[in-house]
C-alpha cells in the first residue's frame, strides 16, 4: 500500500471472493457493494437471510390468496417462483449492505428463479407446453441447486448456513420428484389401457370398460377427482347379474383431457355420447358416488328416457352450499388445495400429500380434479333441474359415521326425487367405505335391488 487512505481487498472480508470466480457474481456484486465501507461490518448475515426468505414466503402466500387462487398452473407455478426469486434477490442486497458476509451469488438464483416465474406468468404457456418443459426444468434446477450448494461452502460461514441449506434441498427434492413425475406419466400413457376401449367423443376421448352381461346396463359414475378404478369393488358383484360399465371423465384415469373446463351439462354429453358410441342401448341405472350424485342427476335431467333407475351413494345434495354450514369455508379452502394440485403433481408430491394412487396424481388427473372442483357450484345448480324421477325406483345410501352437521338432514331430501324410493342410513359407514371399504358391499346390494326391482316391477325394500 503506498497511501493510508487506500483499502487492501485482500484485508476486506467478502472483497476478495468478489474478485475471482463467476464473472456475472463479480458484476453483480460491483452493483450491490457501491461502498467499501459496508462490507468491513462485523454483522452476521443470519437476519439478512432470514428476513429475506420469510419475505419470499410471504410473498409467495399472498399471491396465492389473491393472484393465482383458482388460477392455471402456469400462473401458480410463476407466482410461487417469482415471489422467491425476490426473496433471494432481497437476499444478495440485505448481505452485502447490512452483514460482513455478502451474499451476492444468491442474485444467481434469484435471476433463474424471477424470470422463469415472471415468464409463466406473461405467456402462460397451455398444458402441452407445460408437458413439454418437463423435461427441461428438473435438470436446470437440479444443476442450480448443486451450484448454490457449492457457493453456500465458499462464501457462507457460521448459522446462515442452517437456513440456506435446507431451502436449496427443497430444490433439490423438487428436481427429483419432477424428473420421476414426468418419466412416471410418460410411461403410464404408454401402457395398454387394460380390457376397456377409448372412444373419440368428440374431440378427445374416453376410457370405458365394461364387464357382465345383460341389461339394463349399470352406468357407475365417481366422485370429484377419482377415475374408473374407484369401482374395483364394486363393479364385480354388480357384473354376476348385469352389465356395469365404468369409464373416465376427461383428465383422468386413461381418458384425453377437454379441450376446455366442463361444467356438469357438458360431463353429461361426453357421457351420453360416450355410451351411444360404445354400442351400450338404454335405458340405464345410473349410480353416482359423492360429487358423481350431481353428475348423474344432471344426466338424468338432460336424457331422461335413457334413465330407468338411480342409486345414490352418500351424493352431494343440490343445496349443499346453503344446507351444510361448514362447506362454504370448506369449499374455500379446497378451492386453493385443488389450485395448487397441478403443480404439486408436477413435482411429484400431490400423491403422497393427499393420498391419492399413482394415476389420480398425475397432472392431468390434477388439471381434471382442479377444473371439476372450480365447477362444482355450477354442476350442484344443473343438478337441481332434476326435480322428479317419478315412479323410477331409487335408492339413497347415506353415511353417518364421520358426517358433517347437516349432511343427514340434506340426504333426506334426495329420495322425494322418486314415488318409488327407499333411504338407507348407515350409521357405520363412512363417505369412502361405500366404495373402497367394508361398506362397499351394501352399496352393491343397493345396486341389485334397484335392479331387481326394474326386473320385476316390485318395490324396493328398506333394507
């Protein structure tokens, strides 16, 4: 040194990591150190991270609640990654101009993760694009993610290390689960689609498989979100005495997705059209499990002389909004859960979060699931255009067991659909026992004795 007044960088913590290395750190940290003074701090940068990854956080939720709740995953997707790539950034400014460990390699990610957000939030590319992409991003993040590790060993010492570590795991993990998520998909669309068929239904198709002989013909209908493989207990005790079909909505199990979101008019044509094109002759019995109760009541309404009988299997009632005092506060919540599944299914983490099998977690079952949820209370106000089934015979199985206040009291009003009707209430059983559980055997007991009393024109017995 030649004058007092100049400052050695190699005496000035964080200079001298500033002046090797990654040429784009270098500029980046020549913006954000403009005083030399700044970096001789003795501070810790543990505040500076944290605030910064709480502010992300933060970020991140409130454009959920507001921006992207009920939004497409592209919007989702960029607001999540455009809210974190603020907070890295806030990151790389807060270190360098409050802490003796200036963190400016954090302005890295935080470019990769901003821009990409604020992408998918400009262009919002469609499904297929989204597909496509899948198999860019796991790679690039999982490359980011081991640069960043490298970085937190060079320039970050002490307990930041503690908060920056595991945020850059979670990367990792989503790398990973991304990479398998998408190899799973690809392989499960390629796999024979078992003993059904796929029809075109008019622009895309639907996966329908059939079992038994006979008629009438049972039409079993699942709940939001579920697919054909909901009925694997059911189907087969029905299948001894007639024929039962089971099939796919749009977006899940085997089937296409829809070109556009369906509402409960739009379900009922695709499965009208469904059942004209499979060869399957009317009339049909109609059984419809929670939120499949509204869909074939919305059937029925549209095609009643192709209806010659109905079960409902704990089915949401028309009302439920008004009925029910806690689903509106449910519905609310769900409806950010059923936004966000599209994404978590990218990652590969909708399945082990909700508990869903392998093929009602892939992102089309996801986009179907999100798209038949936001739906909902326009399907609930098409199915109250059912008003009569007159002589039809019916039968209501509800679930006590684990019920919602209120739930009982609005089953009650679905046997008033028919003059030739029964309601039984169980009071073990629960919402999915009816179907997957012990429980399952009295809603196909319920489905042979709609059948048999069609067959014989007697009437249907309490239980």
């Amino acid at each position: 040194m030649t004058n007092g007044s100049s400052t050695d960088a190699s005496r000035v913590p964080g200079m001298k990591t500033l002046s090797t290395g990654n040429p784009l750190v270098r500029i980046l940290g020549g913006l954000l150190m403009n005083d030399s003074s700044r970096s001789t701090s003795s501070r810790s940068p543990v505040l500076a991270i944290f605030g910064s990854l709480v502010s992300g956080a933060a970020l991140a939720a409130a454009l959920l609640l507001s921006l992207a709740s009920g939004g497409s995953e592209p919007v989702v997707t960029g607001s999540v990654l455009f809210a974190f790539g603020l907070g890295w950034g806030l990151m790389a400014f807060t270190s360098s101009r409050f802490s003796a460990q200036p963190q400016t390699w954090t302005a890295v990610p935080a470019i990769v993760l901003g821009s990409i957000g604020l992408g998918l939030i400009v262009f919002q590319p469609g499904p297929a694009v989204m597909d496509l992409l899948s198999w860019v991003w796991p790679p690039i993040l999982a490359v980011l993610a081991i640069w960043m590790v490298i970085q937190v060993r060079g320039h970050l010492r002490g307990r930041g290390r503690w908060l920056v570590v595991p945020m850059i795991a979670t990367l990792l993990v989503f790398a990973i689960g991304g990479g398998l998520a998408t190899v799973s998909a690809a392989t499960a669309s390629s796999a024979p689609t078992a003993t059904g068929r796929m029809i075109d239904v008019g622009g895309h198709r639907l996966y329908i498989e059939c079992t038994g002989s006979g008629g009438p013909a049972v039409i079993l209908q699942a709940g939001l979100g579920a697919s054909s493989s909901s009925w694997a207990g059911i189907a087969p005790a029905v299948a001894a005495t007639t024929t039962v079909c089971t099939y796919d909505r749009a977006g899940h199990g085997r089937s296409d997705e829809a070109a556009e979101p369906q509402d409960g008019i739009a379900l009922a044509t695709d499965l009208h059209t469904l059942l004209e094109r499979a060869g399957l002759l009317g009339p049909y019995v109609l059984v419809g499990h929670s939120s499949g109760g509204p869909y074939v009541r919305v059937f029925a309404a549209r095609y009643p002389v192709d209806v010659v009988g109905m079960v409902l299997l704990d089915a949401q009632p028309a009302d439920a909004f008004t009925a029910l005092p806690a689903y509106p506060g449910f519905y609310a919540t769900f409806r950010t859960v059923a936004t966000l599944s599209p994404s978590l299914a990218r990652i590969g983490l909708l399945g082990p979060l909700l508990g869903l099998s392998a093929n009602e977690s892939t992102v089309a079952a996801a986009r179907g699931g999100r798209d038949e949820f936001l739906a909902l209370p326009t399907v609930l106000t098409q199915s109250s255009a059912l008003t009569s089934l007159g002589d039809r015979p019916l039968i209501v199985v509800t679930a006590a067991a684990e019920a919602d206040p209120g739930w009982v009291a609005a089953q009650d009003n679905l046997p008033r659909l028919s003059t030739a009707s029964v309601h039984r209430v169980l009071a073990a059983a629960t919402h999915n026992s009816l179907i997957s559980g012990v429980d399952a055997a009295a809603s196909s007991q319920a489905i042979l004795d709609v059948l048999t009393s069609i067959r014989s024109g007697t009437p249907l017995r309490q239980g």
